[in-house]
C-alpha cells in the first residue's frame, strides 16, 4: 500500500507541475484574429450563449451584449491570452444552460457585470491559485493520479458559478465596487482551499 500511495503521489505532484506548464502556456498564445481556430473558438462562444442572435458582423458592438468591453473581443484577451477565451467556451459548453442563466442574470439593472470581461478575471484568479500552489490539496484530492486541464477548467467552472452567487448575496451598491468584491471571493476561496478534504467543483 506504501507503494501505491507513493507512486500516487509522485503522480500527483509531477502532474501538477505539467498542469502548471500547460495552463502558463495557453495562457502565453495571443488571441490571433488572422487564426481561424481562435475565430472559430470565438463564434461558438457567442453561438453557444446567444443561440437566438446572429452576429452582424465579426467587428460589432453586439459583443458588449455577452460583456465584452468593445466591439472587438481581441483586445480583452489580451491579460489572460488564449486562455480567458478556452474557459469561458468551456464552461458555455459544458454548463450551457447554467452559463445562459449567469449572463441574463449579468445583465441586472443594478447589478449587473460584464459577463465575459469577469470571465476572464476569473480566469486570472484560477491561474494564480493555480501558480502559487494553492489548488494543490484540491486537485489531490480530485485525481489520484496525474490532474488535466480537465480539471483546471472544472475548478474554472466552479469559480464562475460561485462568483455569481456571491455577487448578488453581497448586492454591491455599483460595478465600480468589484474590484473590492473580487478580492473578497479571492479571500473566500483561499480559506475553502485551505481544508485538506477540499473538493471545489460543480456537478453535471
């Protein structure tokens, strides 16, 4: 049994550190407009959240309506890279239904977000919880054996899920206030990453 545990281990911890590389590394890709993948990665997030609206045109004001700044996605991806724009496809795609809900709910009149643009925040805290080591005892307790990207999307999921929630029990009097509330959710879930039982994701 020594043995097993161990080779699990070693598993684990070896799996981290390439998890780690594999994330930096998206992270690192620039959004290309003249790249028909990121093109295309980019329209089946739009189609996946708005199935009932066509876009006019690739350049339109009507990204703003899924939260992105402009009328052009390109510049917002540009802390996060490829990254930002693979987690929110991912969490549109896998939780459709729940990542339609969030959006409609983003666009509370006194509440509302920017749907996308803390998406992609999102993806920065998942990242540097991710760099520090703090998803260790999470992903352990996840995987025995090598953790995936898999699984660094589905912590991503949970984030933007959780954020959600939190966003509206805490009612921030305007959305000039996030930043102070982001901390406080970066708080919250360094603490629930602390216990050593810790699973944090959401279920199918």
């Amino acid at each position: 049994r020594f043995k097993t545990n161990l080779h699990i281990s070693l598993l684990q911890i070896s799996g981290y550190k390439k998890l780690y590389l594999n994330v930096e590394s998206l992270r690192k890709v620039p959004y290309d407009s003249d790249n028909e993948e990121h093109e295309e990665q980019l329209i089946e997030l739009w189609n996946l959240l708005m199935p009932h609206e066509n876009l006019k045109a690739r350049i339109t004001k009507q990204w703003c309506d899924i939260g992105f700044q402009g009328d052009d996605p390109k510049t917002d991806f540009r802390g996060m890279g490829l990254l930002g724009l693979v987690n929110l496809v991912y969490f549109s795609k896998h939780y459709t239904n729940e990542a339609r809900q969030i959006l409609s709910r983003s666009n509370h009149p006194k509440l509302g977000y920017s749907y996308a643009i803390v998406g992609i925040n999102l993806t920065e805290m998942a990242y540097s919880l991710l760099k520090n080591g703090a998803l260790k005892s999470h992903l352990y307790n996840m995987v025995s054996g090598s953790p995936q990207m898999e699984h660094f999307h589905q912590f991503y999921c949970y984030l933007v899920y959780e954020f959600d929630k939190f966003w509206f029990e805490e009612e921030p009097e305007s959305i000039m206030h996030f930043n102070q509330y982001r901390e406080k959710f970066h708080e919250k879930i360094k603490r629930l990453l602390l216990h050593c039982d810790v699973i944090l994701t959401l279920q199918n």
